[in-house]
C-alpha cells in the first residue's frame, strides 16, 4: 500500500484544524484581504447577518455598510494597520433584509512572517448583548418597562424642543453668514458677526445633539485627541470668560488617542466648563482643565476642577436625575446627557465635591486607539 505523502495529511489535518476553529466557531467572524474584498466568513457571521457565501465573499465589505459610514470604516483599517488591534469599536452593518444591525467590531491585523499586513479578522458582536440576554428575566423585564415609561416623555419632550428651536436658529445662522459675505460690514460688527454665526453654529450642534438622543442618541466613534478637545470648548468659552474673575488652568499631558464623538464630547466638555464657571457666582477663582493617561488602568482621563461653592451629598445623588437642577434658568439635561453621551463611549463620568471647597467632575474613556 503506498504511503500517503506528508503534506496531504498535514493538508487535511489544517483543514479540519480550520473549519473545526473557524468556521464552526461560535465567535462571529469574517476576514477580508488589504483591499477589502471578503475572503472568508464563518457561519456564525453569516446567520447573524443572514447571507449566504455567496452573496459576500469575493465582494467589497464596503458592501454591508451604510454609504455614509465608508469612510469611518477605511479609518478604522487604518487604525488597526498601525496599532495591530483595535477592541469593541461601534459600528453598523447591513444584514441581507437590508436592515441595520448595531455591533461592536474587533478588528485583527493578519500579517505574514514579513510583519507586513496581509489582510483582516473582523469579529463581530452585538452591542449590549448582555443586558439584552437580561430582559429574559421578567422582574427584570417589568424594572426597566417601568425606566422606559419615565424617560420616553423625556425624550418626546426634549424632541419638541429642539425642533421648536432648530427653526429660527437657522434664520439666525443663515442671516449672519449673508452679512458676512456681503463685504459692508466694518472690521467691529465683522468680528460680533462672526461670533453670532460661531455661537449659532455651535447652537444647532446642540439642538442636534438633543434630537439624537431623542431618536436614542447613537454615537460615531473615531480617534481623537482629548487635548484637542479641551482646547476647542476652552477657545469657545473665551469671550464669556473675559468678564468673569476666572483663572484657567490647563494641565494637558501626553494621552493616546482616545475613540470618541468630538461633536457629543464638546457638548460635554463645554457644558462642564460652564458649571464650573457658575459655580463661582462672579467671584474671582480658578477652573483646572487636565488631561492624563493612566498607564496601570490603561485609561484616558480628563477632569474638570473648580474652586466653587461645592455641593452636599443630598445634591450629588440627585445630579444625573433628568430635570434636577440648582440653577433657575437649568433644564437639568446637562449632566444627565453627558452620563448618556459616556455611557455611549463605554465610558465613564464621576463627580467629586464639598460645599465650600469646590467640584472636580472626571470622564474616563476606555477605548484608546
């Protein structure tokens, strides 16, 4: 009998090796070369989705997302070309009803003995797949129907607003940029002009901001740099702070970038800048705006201290509750958003404080680039 040759038992044994750890896997995976075309999808992505091998290998991937999120998705290659991994990244695909469905992706780079990437190991998972495993349990069920009750009339109420709002804003911005492209405007009402028209602008990110979350607030999550950030709400707050006895500090450090909504971020951080800046009445202080890298949590930190007033205890625990505010003319939407917009970015938002000795309120992100 002639002996089998070497290689076509090694050649069965990678195969069986193969389908039994990837094809057969319950993890949801599917790999594409450097191009982006699909090589391989195993069966547990395709059911997730609901394709046949046919219908996606050989293809563009470029083909399971929505036209307008391409672009993000070539910057997460990207970023997993450079960095080798990148974790629990949110994102949208198209499954074959043409429907959408919310993942976190796990992106590998897949390279040769050269280290030169060869293509891609995409693992998909649901987003909140846990919590969702959870409402089986029907207390469980009952709890958050009753959570749900109480904040949709939040949200229809927050969309009513914003819609009412978003009109005459865009009279405002849309005037403001007219005047400043006619060339009759002397050098003093050219620079009020522009800061209406900055303001408006940044005005109708907010109403945005508010009709998004009123719609279940999604976030598209990008590297940043959380110096860039601060940087950005503290230039936006300058002509408010030149009246005011403040003293700003920035303690910027050397932090990865961190993925992240800069437009949800900025509404965060400048939202926080202005509580800190209230909290002082008019009197003279100062507000410390520090960024850092913590090496042994591996998280991105930014925090926000001020010399205020402070807050008791009875205070803080009401603070993220929608519609609790201090201030008469606060919604109370401010700080509860900003717990939304963190729990978005599988971060998180503390607040830290003595009545009399001041406020430090600190955003962690998990999810550097």
């Amino acid at each position: 009998m002639a002996k089998v040759p070497e290689e076509t038992c090694l050649d069965k044994v990678q195969k069986d090796l193969f389908k039994s750890i990837f094809d057969e896997s319950s993890e949801k995976m599917i790999v594409t070369g450097i191009d982006g075309k699909v090589c391989l999808a195993n069966k547990s992505a395709l059911a997730l989705l609901g394709y046949k091998p046919e219908d996606i290998i050989g293809a563009d991937i470029a083909g399971l997302m929505l036209k307008k999120d391409y672009k993000e998705f070539e910057n997460l290659l990207k970023t997993i070309t450079k960095a080798g991994i990148v974790r629990n990244y949110k994102f949208y695909l198209l499954t074959s009803k043409e429907s959408i469905i919310r993942l976190f992706l796990t992106g590998v780079a897949l390279g040769g003995e050269s280290g030169k990437v060869s293509g891609y190991c995409i693992y998909l998972a649901l987003a909140n797949i846990d919590e969702w495993a959870a409402l089986k349990d029907p207390q469980f069920f009952q709890s958050v129907a009753k959570k749900i009750g109480r904040l949709t009339s939040i949200g229809q109420l927050t969309s009513v607003f914003a819609h009412d709002i978003k009109n005459p804003l865009h009279v405002i911005l849309s005037t403001s940029e007219l005047l400043l492209s006619s060339g009759t405007l002397d050098e003093g009402l050219k620079t009020n002009m522009a800061l209406i028209e900055r303001n408006a602008q940044r005005a109708s990110k907010i109403v945005k901001t508010l009709l998004d979350f009123s719609r279940s607030g999604i976030c598209q999550l990008r590297p940043c740099c959380l110096n860039d950030i601060s940087n950005y709400c503290l230039d936006l707050m300058e002509s408010s702070l030149k009246p005011a006895k403040v003293k700003i500090t920035k303690e910027l450090g050397t932090v990865p970038r961190v993925f992240l909504d800069p437009h949800y971020l900025h509404s965060v951080v400048y939202n926080l800048l202005t509580n800190a800046v209230e909290s002082l009445s008019g009197r003279e202080g100062e507000i410390t705006l520090r960024t850092l890298w913590d090496a042994d949590k591996k998280t991105a930190r930014l925090t926000i201290s001020d010399s205020g007033r402070g807050m008791d205890q009875n205070m803080l625990a009401d603070l993220f509750h929608p519609f609790f505010t201090t201030k008469e003319t606060g919604t109370g939407l401010g700080l509860y958003l900003a717990r939304q917009i963190m729990n978005e970015h599988s971060g998180e938002i503390s607040v830290e404080s003595e009545p009399g000795k001041g406020t430090r309120v600190e955003l962690v992100f998990h999810k550097t680039a």
